[in-house]
C-alpha cells in the first residue's frame, strides 16, 4: 500500500502534484479534455485542504526547439481555470527565477502549472532521462510530492521517479482508482474472464498477450492484429497489416493456447464483406465483419470479466467503426465487467458515444498496458509506502 494524498496534513503546504495533462491538442483547441476532468479531484481535495498547488506535467513528445511550439501546456491552464472556475496561473519556464519568484508568491489556495516538464529534454533530455538535478530543483519548489499522473507512471522520468527521492510522496484520485478498477477485475474469481485484444501495434503488445493469455479463460483477437494470427494459419490475408517479424510468436501462442483463441472469420474491406477464405491478393480488412460479430458475441454471452484493448477496426472512419461499436454493445448487453485500456479505445469509447458504460475506461495507454503485463508501474513503486 502506498501513501496517498488523505495520508498528508495539507494545511499551508506547497503541494507539488504530477498531473497527465497530455491531451490532443490542435492549433490551440483541446480536442479531448477527459485527463483534464479526470485530474480535478486531486487539485480540489489539495486547494480546499489548505495547499497551494503547483501542477506538472509533460505535453507531447520534445525532440527541437520546433517542437516547443506545438506543445505549450499553456491551454490547458485556460481549460484547467475554466472547469475549476478559478484562476490558474501559468509559469512558461520550467525553472529560473521567474518561476521560483511565482512559486514564492504563492497563497494558499493558488494553483500554478508549470510549462510541459518535456522542455527540458531540448538540451540533453534532462525530463526523460530523469536527470537528478532536475528532479531535484522541481523537488525543492514544494513541501510533498504528489503523484496523480497515471498515463505516465509507466515512465522513469525526473518528474515522475525523480522528484519523490528528495521530499514526502504520495499518489493521487486518479492513480488510486484506476488501480484499484484495473485489480478489481484482475483479481475478481469469477469466470469466464474474456480478454479482448485490437489494434495495430502487435509489436508494442507481445508481453501484454502473453500476461493476458494465461489468466484468461478465452483471447479474442480483432483489429489488424488478427492479420498475422491468421497469415500463420496459411489464410491469404491480401494487403491486410502484418508484422512479419511477429510469425513465431502468433505461431507459439496458436499452439499453445488454440483453445482459447477465437479469431474473425469475415472483414470489412473497400468493396464491401468478405470471409476469411474469400480474400483476394489485394484486399485490405478494415473491420470485421458481421459473422464475426455474432461469433464475439456467442464467446461473451457468459463471459463476467472483460478487458479489452485495442479497437476492432479502424474506426476513425464511419465505413470501419461497426465491429466496434457493435463489440461495446454486446458488453453492456451482457453487462458484463469491463476493464477498457488503450489510447485508441478510450477515444473510440467517446467518439462511439459510450462514455460511462463501462466499469472503467482507463486514462493510460502504455501505463495500462505496462500495469496489465508486469502488475506494476515504476512510477507508482517510488512511492512511499503507507504504514501498515
Ligand atoms: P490502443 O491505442 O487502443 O492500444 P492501437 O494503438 O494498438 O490501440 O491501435 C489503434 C489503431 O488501430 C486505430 O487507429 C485503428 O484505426 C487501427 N486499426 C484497428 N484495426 C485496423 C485494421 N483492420 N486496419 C487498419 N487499422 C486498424
Ligand atoms: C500517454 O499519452 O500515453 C502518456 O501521456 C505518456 O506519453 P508518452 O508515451 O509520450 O510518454
Ligand atoms: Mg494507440
């Protein structure tokens, strides 16, 4: 058990509180605000608590100077002021005097966000490589360390790893419930427990499948990551995405677990459905197919456990997004527990109009899907434990 934020007396404290405020952002308009929303609860309990509140967190990823341009955290402390209706005051350096002055001047109450924490890796990544000068200077501009950021806690980064070696920590709501949710389905008896996998990034995932495949009772497989399943079983897969480099791997799990493995038998292509057989040189499956839709939903009838990552098609355009869609409604048709991680997936859950559904929709990606494999994220382990 780790320390959280309940665990500190707050009162007059500069609280320095890691947020994930990394939302899609174009020309200036949040194209998402869900981590903005998710990340309230925290910096209310600490305002209202006595704090004042000093926010972290990285925005995109900063290779050059260019990059800066596109990824000011400065929106979101306009966002951040218009949903806790209150100011929320901006610092565009990430140290220096200026910053240091605002943080001195800061009244109980007062929330402060810091410019992206990713700035710093312009001159030898100092954020991403968790340089411990950094951490420590970003350490020393507050009393305690929360850690609330949890599509980042799979990442060893000064503001994330660093800061919490040098004062008190603790981690946040958000860390806390997601989780909490995540176990809850984890570490539930009940069976069957379906893992439900999509997507393209099957090199991302290969740890990830093979975690899930041994808890499961059964693996579905959608996405353009049935593609390779299914080229290693000798279908044409036409131009369909594969990765190559993945056969010995789909190979290896087919034999081992073709039991719990349940694949698409038709897809969505550009001219309309095709089954599995039926596929020329040159098709692409986008989505899966309505066969394949009654197959998902004949696996899940009984099923009392689900996570799901990774979308069943490409459901950016309205042509592919059925499988989807039709795949979130037979979860709340059997409503059944269900775990949702994944960037894309949680996007598809709100473009698709699925929002509050589900059991849980994660706000991590990679923490999600590093949590599912290892039961465990770097940035939540450093820290402190809670006393027994
Ligand atoms: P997540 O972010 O949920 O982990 P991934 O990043 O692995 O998921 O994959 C999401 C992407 O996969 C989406 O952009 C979607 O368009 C794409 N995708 C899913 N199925 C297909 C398909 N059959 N063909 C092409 N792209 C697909
Ligand atoms: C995410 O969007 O998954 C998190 O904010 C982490 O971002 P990163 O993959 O750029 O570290
Ligand atoms: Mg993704």
């Amino acid at each position: 058990m780790k320390k959280t934020i309940k665990d500190y007396d707050l009162n007059g404290k500069k609280v320095i509180i890691r947020c994930d405020l990394n939302v899609p952002i174009d020309n200036g308009i949040i194209l998402d605000d869900t981590r903005i929303r998710s990340s309230i609860k925290t910096i209310r309990y600490a305002i209202n608590n006595g704090a004042s509140v000093i926010l972290l967190s990285h925005l995109g990823r900063v290779k050059n100077v260019d990059d800066k341009k596109n990824n000011s955290l400065y929106p979101v402390s306009i966002a951040l002021s218009n949903i806790l209706k209150k100011e929320v005051l901006f610092s565009p350096e990430t140290r220096g005097k200026e910053l240091s002055k605002m943080v001195s001047e800061l009244k109980a109450g007062d929330i402060l966000l810091i410019e992206n924490t990713r700035f710093e890796d312009i001159i030898g990544n100092k954020e991403s490589k968790c340089d411990k000068r950094l951490a420590k200077y970003w350490a020393s501009l507050g009393d305690i360390y929360i850690n609330d950021a949890y599509g980042t806690c799979h990442r060893n980064h000064a503001s994330v790893t660093g800061i919490p070696l040098y004062i008190p920590s603790g981690i946040g709501f958000l860390v806390e419930r997601e989780i909490n949710k995540i176990n809850g389905v984890l570490d539930s008896n009940t069976h069957p427990f379906v893992t439900i996998l999509g997507g393209k990034k099957i090199d991302d995932k290969i740890k990830l499948i093979q975690s899930l495949v041994n808890i499961s009772d059964k693996l579905i497989i959608g996405g353009a990551m049935s593609f390779t399943f299914l080229k290693v079983l000798g279908y044409n897969i036409g131009k369909s995405t594969i990765s190559e480099d993945n056969f010995s791997f789909c190979k290896r799990l087919l034999n081992e677990y073709g039991e719990k493995i349940i694949l698409p038998v038709d897809f969505v292509c550009e001219d309309g459905t095709k089954e599995i057989d039926e596929f020329d040189d040159n098709d692409i499956g986008y989505d899966i197919g309505p066969k394949t839709v009654r197959l998902f939903d004949r696996v899940l009838k009984d099923a009392r456990r689900v996570i799901l990552n990774g979308p069943m098609g490409m459901f950016e355009d309205k042509k592919y997004s059925d499988g989807t869609r039709k795949v979130f409604n037979i979860l709340g048709k059997y409503k059944i527990k269900t775990v949702i991680g994944g960037g894309d997936s949680a996007s598809a859950v709100n473009n698709l109009g699925f929002e509050d559904m589900f059991y849980h929709v994660s706000t991590g990606g990679g923490a999600t899907m590093k949590y599912l494999e290892d039961r465990k994220l770097i940035g939540i382990e450093v820290i402190e434990d809670a006393k027994k």
